[in-house]
C-alpha cells in the first residue's frame, strides 16, 4: 500500500491527469533528480556517521557522542563546518580542471543511481544494459581523480592519481568478470531480469561455488576500485599524506569525500542485486508458505538491509586491514583475481549452458 | 627553515655538476609535516617513480640544543631537561644521567631504588613498544592496533602518575636513587596490568602479527645485514633484528640486571619483520623481569645521602644503558664545578636514522613508511 | 681484551701514541689514549681491522671546547671482545682538522656533520661534509664552542 512503487505510480498518474505529457516528463524528471541529490546527501550523512561509529566499536572507543542524540548529527555538524570552509584552489594548480575534478566525480556517483532498484518496481532506468551501464559509468570515476592529482601541481597528488588509475584501471577487470558470471547465468543485462531470476533463491545459493568465488573476487575487486582500505593506496594517508585530494579543502574535498561514500554504496547496491537478489526477499525454491512470509518485509528494508551489510563488510576490511603496496596490489589483480575469475567465468558459463544451478 | 637549495652529489643528474638533470626522478619532501615521520623529520626523497633512490634526512626542526643547555644546568637540574629528549623512555633516559653522575659521586644507590630503577625501566620499555606498535601498524595503513596498543599504555601510565606524578617526562629517578618512594597501590596496580596484557597479548598476533598483508609488507624488506649494522652504529632492537647482540643489559650490565634472568632477544633475518618481533618479544621479557622483582622490592631508603650541591671531581664519565630504542651513552666532562662542562648524549636513534637511506634504496616509497616504523624513530631524541 | 693488553698492543700500533693516566679516574675504566690528528686516520683502520681489536662499532663521536684548544673525542667497542676504548686528539681551534673516519665506521658521517657544525671541525675527505641540523646560514657559527654568543635565543643563567 505504501511501498515506493506505489506512490511513484500515484504520482505519476496524477501528473498525467494535471499536465500534457511533455510537462509531466519534465516535473518527473526534476523530481527524479531532486531525489537523488537528497538521497545522494542522506546517504553521505547515514555512511559517514555510520563509518565513524562502526571504527569506534572496532578501536574499542566511543566514536562521535555529542551532538544530537548519541552523536547522529555529527555528520550534519561536519557538513555545515565544509560548507563554510574557503574553498581554496593553490596558485600553481590548473584552475579550471582543479574545480572541474570533484564535480566530474559526484556526477559520476550520481549517473550510477539510475539504473539501481531500490524496491520492488521502483527504480529511475530500468534500461536493457543496465549492468554494462554500471561499469561503463563507473569507469569515468578514475578520470576526475586523475584531473584532481594531476591538477593539483602537487608530487604527492600526483603519485596519488597514477597509482588510483593502475588500480582502478586493472580492478575493473575482475569486477567486470565476476558481474558477468550473474549476467551468464541470468541470461540478461537488465536489473529487474536480474533481480527477477532470483525469486527461487539468491545467485550466491543458487549458483554453487562458482558464484560465491565470483562474488568474493567481486567484493575485493569494488574495494580497490573505490579506493578503500586496505586498498588505499590513492590516499595513503601514511605515506601520501591524503593522495589525489591533498590540495583540496572545504566543499570541493566534502565532494570528493561524498563520492566516495556514495560509490561505496552503489557498488554495494549492485553486489547485493546481483548476488544476494536486490530487493527480492529471502525465498527457498517452492516453499511457497515460507516465501509467502518473507514476502511481508518490505522490500526496499530487503534491498537496504543487504545493502548496508555489504557496506559494513567493507567497512570491516578498512579498519581491521594494513595496506597493500603498490606492486603486490598489481600483482594480486594479474597474477591471482584476473586468472581466477576468468576460469571462473568459464566454469560459470558451462554450468548455466548445462543449467546445473538450481 | 627550508633549505631552498637540494644538493645531489650525484654528477649526472644534477644539472650544475654537468649533469643533464633530466633523468625523470622525482623529489619528493616527506616532512617536516608528515603522518608517517611521527614528529618534526624531513626527508627529501629521491625517486624513480615509485623507487626509491636516494633518502636524505634533514633534521633540527625540534633541536632545542639540549647539550649545550646541560652545560649551565648543575647536576641535579639537568636530569629534567632529559625527559625531553626521547619522551617515550623519560624514565630510561633519567637513569642514564643519574647513573652517569653517581659514577662521579661514587654513592652506593640503596637495593630499593635500584629494583625500584629496573622496575620502571621495564614498564617505560613496555610502554613505549606498546606505542611503538600501534604507530608501526598505523604507518602501514592499520588504525585499530592504534586503539588496541593505548588500551594497555593506558595502564602504564595510570601507574607512573601515581608513583612519579607525571604520565610522559617522568623525572623520577634523581642522582642517588629516585624522587620518591613508590605509592602504596603500585604492586597492586602493576600486577593488575600484567593480567590485563597476558589476557590481550593474542589480540596483537591475531590482528597485525599474523595478518598476510601484514608480513607480506615486512618480511624481506629493508634488509640490515650484522656488518652495517654495526658499521651504521646501530644499537637496540634494531641491531637485534640483525643479529648483533647489542643489549647493554645484557653485556655490560648496570644496577641489577646481572641478576635477573631474561633473554636478549634476537633474530636474524635483519628485515623489517625481524625488527618487528624483536619489539613484540622483548616486551614479554619485560614482563618476565617485572614478575621476578614484583613482589621482591626490598624495604630501605629509596635515595642514598648524597649532598644538596652535587659537585663532580674532574674527569670524564661515560655511561650506557638500554633505552627502548637502543643504547643511550651519556658523556660527561668535567672541571670540577657545580655543572657539567660539557655533555654528550649518544641518543639511539641518532645513529638508527643514518641506516634508513642504507636500507631504504631501491625499494618502493610504501616501505619507506615500512622502515621508518621498524627503525622507531623518535624525532626529539634525534635532535635533542 | 684488558686494558694492559690494549696498552701494549696500541703501542705497538703506533709509538706516538699517549695514554691518559687519572685522567679518566673512576669511570668504566676504559683505556684513553691521545694521539695526533694526523696519526688518527691509518691507527682508526688499524684499530677496526686488527683481528685482536675488531674495534668495530664507533658508539660515540664528539667534540670539546676547552678554550684554547678542541679536543675529539672517540668512544670505540668491540662486538667481538666487548673491550672499549677511548681516543682523544687534540686539534688546533682556529684552523681544527681532521680525517674523517667515515669510511671506517659509516655512523661517522653522521656524527662528524654534527660535530662539523657544532664545533667547526674540518673533517678531510668527508662525503658530504654539510649542515645536519642546523638551518641553512649557520655555516661558521659554532653554537656548542664555549665562545658562541646568542642575544636573541640564549639566556644566561
């Protein structure tokens, strides 16, 4: 009755009644996109917070305590301490891609919106590539930290930038790999295909060990290409003092920072569509009854629930990890997860060919 | 303060030697400002994208001159002003001092400040390892241990502001034995903390030690051999990790070491991992030598009868003790007087820091970081 | 090695040498022994490669001002032995030279670029004889020799 799909459709419906259809397209769309700049700010406040407070559990600490009630505003506060920070842009830095780099990055993180369900029948783009939309998309992500560190006219950022673009550049590979053992076994590159083959049971228990050895490589895989610990290196704060963004302060590094957290998020989101069936609820096989009560969560706590355990996942690896080096990061990519999830690949392929899944 | 000019002794790439100056490295200031230096330090870095070719400490960021400040300080007073050079072994760094000026003095220290001495040396070995540990895995990228290492400093320090009044510059042990007598909970309070760190000691294996990413960071990296360590002048832990039996406590033993039985730890692959396990090791020989003296502290006077001015006949006096950094040497010269006419300090990590462009060639600027944790390096001892 | 043994061995090593009476009284009793700055560069190899010395670890290296004129001073040990000793060598403190045994113990680089700007002494075929701690500018002031003045940073007691 009042999950999102539903009130989309209202909305949509009442529009239509109101409004030609031109105008109805135009006000859904500044709706779309006024949802997604909130969401976009909700969740860098929720992961922020969140982060903080799971790190202080690990460091047997308190975490952030004082404003509002057991600290929850303390991102808020954050937020309105970057708003008013200056913003400054250093005097040898190339100007205009140095204010360029942290919006290329949040439009990066916010176009990944799009084709991610967040509940039963609501998503923004239901297109037919969705997932190849995804890692198109997020490729674009190593071009604003490479503008940032190279803008920046600093050795640091520098070193920073060239060693997040080795990273990502060679990780999007056994991300890619792995997405493709779901796309092989679904058959589809649409999100709601995806989501919608998983309503017997979830591609992680489906799928045998072929799937849980593409979902393991596939989770490694996301923390190095968004920059994680202990896949850090493009930060580094030990020994690049912050990375690509060193130069950067106030809103311009809140930026930066917000994209972060929101690409931790949406590279959950898929991990936990494509594996762990998005929003689709926990189901076993024919047990109708049993599915019938596991129907009455709603969805979108399905797809959030998983979601943000991923993220918790990730953030575990952070503060419990030390940091790989340069080289051993390279040499983890090509010598172990690439051959891995290649053969993988090919395992997957066969047994979706001689359907032995479930 | 910056040197506006980086000079490199190496003809082909600096362009004013004749050099075409063009070989694509890149220089690099870690420092003075920097997460991973731990303090004022400043390398410039050589570096052939990410290999490192060349480390060049600058120093004095945090040189207060302690030398030449002791020469108008009388004995008694100079002791203080120690405290400050390697912080984390304030209690180690008094004792040096006051051992040096009792050779002088020739007093008999009573047996209750000597153990009282051992005692607090012991737990400031404790401590500092314990800070050294979570800074180490700190600088490769792991925060938590950080927490985990102050849960047990914590303790220690509990306990040292109890009996000596302050948590970092201690100036507790004095010329003839310590400042004052212990504080009524100290056995208690300390037996407390050697339950607390033999309960949490796995959680240091289980969450740095044991880690694959961890060893794969230390192990064959920045490798000492015995000869340049010895060459390099280098003492404590970080000869130890090489091989060199080094411990001044061991061989050439002061107060009552000679009669205490612990081990001087060693290892000898000389990579940074070895370094590593000397510190985690000789913290459990800590342990081992407060255990033995816990409940043995003899009744008696904590300070020997020694004059209110402290005059020293003329001469030279030298000694030596085991910081937990290395060996510590203080130098006295002497005219006669009230105070010192001058005095050296042999600071550890003075000559520990001189092996790091030795060890730091040639491998990649991560493991710098790697190193500079293996090395401990602690910036005010190096500077004084 | 005992002290007599060093004495007799020393002298062997160089005739000139002088050895310090009393002038070391109660300290660990390590033998001290003067000798002249130019004798100090092929007695420190002799001392470091002798196989019945091995002085291989230089643990202290420094200088005293004692107004007329510099005195170096050299704490050296044996890992094998575990015997020490003490050299001393007095130089000229207006024109205060000496060989730089950085060759011989590496941790001498260090502690002579110290010593250089500390107290000014030349050190002769040192790699790379440069300011260590201080800032750039401070080449010729000489801020532990007993003469150095400060009026801004040193206050007297």
């Amino acid at each position: 009755m009042w999950s999102f799909s539903h009130i989309a459709n209202e909305m949509h419906e009442w529009l239509s009644k109101t409004f030609n259809p031109t105008l109805t397209l135009i006000i859904e769309m500044v709706i779309a996109g006024v949802a997604v700049i909130g969401l976009f700010a909700g969740l860098g406040l929720v992961l922020v917070i969140m982060e903080r407070k799971v790190s202080a559990w690990m460091q047997i600490r308190l975490g952030p305590n004082r404003v509002g009630p057991k600290g929850m505003l303390q991102s808020l506060a954050d937020t309105v301490k970057l708003l008013v920070k200056e913003g400054l842009t250093p005097d040898g830095a190339d100007k205009f891609l140095f204010n360029l780099a942290p919006f290329i990055a949040m439009i990066v993180a916010m176009l990944l919106m799009a084709p991610i369900a967040f509940a039963r029948d609501f998503q923004l783009w239901d297109m037919n590539i969705g997932v190849l939309y995804v890692s198109a998309v997020s490729s674009i992500m190593v071009i604003s930290i490479l503008i940032a560190g190279w803008s920046s006219n600093n050795k640091y950022s520098l070193m920073g930038a060239m060693r997040s673009g080795a990273q990502i550049v060679s990780y999007e590979l056994s991300a890619g790999l792995s997405v493709l053992a779901i796309v092989v076994l679904t058959g589809s590159l649409q999100v709601s295909d995806i989501i919608q083959s998983q309503k017997d049971g979830w591609w992680i228990f489906k799928g045998h060990i072929p799937v849980i050895i593409a979902f393991v490589t596939f989770i490694i895989a996301v923390t190095a290409e968004t920059n994680r610990a202990p896949f850090d290196l493009a930060e580094a704060e030990s020994e690049l003092t912050a990375g690509f963004h060193t130069e950067y302060s106030g809103m311009k590094f809140a930026l930066f920072f917000l994209a972060e957290y929101v690409n931790v998020f949406i590279v959950c989101a898929i991990g936990a569509t494509l594996f762990l069936g998005g929003w689709m609820p926990f189901h076993i096989g024919n047990w109708t009854d049993f599915n019938h009560v596991m129907d009455y969560i709603p969805s979108s706590i399905w797809f959030f629930g998983k979601t943000f355990f991923l993220i918790f996942v990730i953030m575990w690896f952070r503060w419990t990890f030390p940091r790989l080096r340069i080289d051993q990061l390279l040499n983890l990519e090509w010598k172990y997860l690439l051959p891995i999830s290649m053969i993988n690949l090919v395992v997957v392929t066969a047994m979706a060919i001689l359907k032995w899944h479930f | 303060m910056y040197r506006q000019t980086e000079i490199i002794n190496d003809a082909s790439q600096n362009p004013s030697l004749g050099g075409s100056g063009e070989t694509g490295d890149l220089i690099i200031n870690v420092g003075p400002q920097h997460p991973a230096t731990h303090g004022v330090l400043h390398l410039v870095i050589t570096l052939n994208g990410e290999t490192i070719k060349k480390v060049e400490p600058h120093l004095g960021f945090i040189h207060r001159s302690i030398e030449k400040m002791c020469e108008s300080l009388s004995y008694r007073q100079f002791i203080y002003v120690t405290s400050r050079m390697d912080y984390l072994s304030s209690h180690i760094n008094n004792h040096a001092c006051a051992l040096c000026v009792e050779k002088g003095l020739q007093v008999e220290i009573p047996p209750r400040a000597q153990v009282i001495r051992v005692l607090m040396d012991e737990l400031t070995r404790i401590a500092s390892h314990e800070l050294w540990w979570g800074a180490m895995a700190m600088d490769l990228g792991a925060f938590t241990p950080f927490f985990h290492a102050f849960r047990e400093r914590e303790s220690i320090n509990d306990i040292m502001e109890e009996t000596c009044g302050a948590r970092l510059t201690m100036n507790y042990i004095v010329p003839g034995g310590v400042m004052q007598d212990l504080h009524p909970n100290f056995q208690n309070k300390v037996k407390a903390f050697m339950q607390l760190y033999k309960r949490k000691i796995h959680e240091y294996d289980e969450l740095v030690t044991g880690n694959i990413i961890f060893q794969n960071r230390m192990k064959n990296i920045g490798y000492l051999s015995p000869e340049d360590a010895i060459s390099y002048g280098c003492s404590g832990p970080t000869a130890r990790g090489s091989g060199v039996s080094c411990d001044i406590r061991k061989i050439y033993p002061y107060e009552i070491y000679d009669k205490l039985e612990f081990d001087e730890v060693l290892e000898t692959a000389g990579d940074s991992f070895a370094r590593y396990m000397i510190r985690i090791r000789e913290m459990q020989q800590s342990i081992r030598i407060i255990e033995q003296l816990i409940d043995n502290i003899p009744e008696g006077d904590f300070q020997a009868k020694t004059k209110a001015v402290l005059k020293l006949p003329k001469g030279d006096f030298y000694s030596r003790v085991e910081t937990a950094r290395g060996e510590l040497g203080v130098y006295i010269v002497s005219e006669g007087g009230t105070t010192p006419y001058r005095i050296k300090f042999r600071s550890p990590g003075f000559s520990n820091l001189s092996v790091l462009d030795h060890i730091a060639r040639g491998s990649k600027l991560g493991d710098l970081v790697a190193m500079m944790g293996t090395l401990d390096l602690v910036i005010p001892d190096i500077d004084r | 090695m005992l002290n007599e043994e060093l004495k007799t061995k020393i002298t062997e090593l160089l005739p000139a040498a002088t050895f310090e009476e009393g002038g070391d009284p109660i300290a660990i009793g390590w033998l001290t022994i003067q000798v002249e700055p130019g004798d100090w560069l092929s007695l420190a190899q002799k001392l470091r490669n002798d196989n019945s010395l091995l002085f291989d670890y230089l643990f202290c290296l420094t200088c005293i001002d004692w107004k007329t004129h510099l005195t170096m001073v050299y704490h050296l040990s044996s890992t094998r032995y575990r015997h020490n000793m003490v050299v001393k060598s007095k130089l000229d403190r207006n024109k205060p030279e000496i060989e730089s045994v950085s060759a011989i113990w590496r941790t001498a680089d260090f502690h002579e670029r110290e010593v250089y700007e500390m107290f000014g002494v030349n050190f002769l075929n040192h790699p790379d004889l440069r300011l260590l701690i201080l800032p750039d500018g401070w080449e010729g002031k000489n801020p532990l020799r007993k003469d150095f003045e400060d009026a801004v940073n040193m206050i007297k007691l």
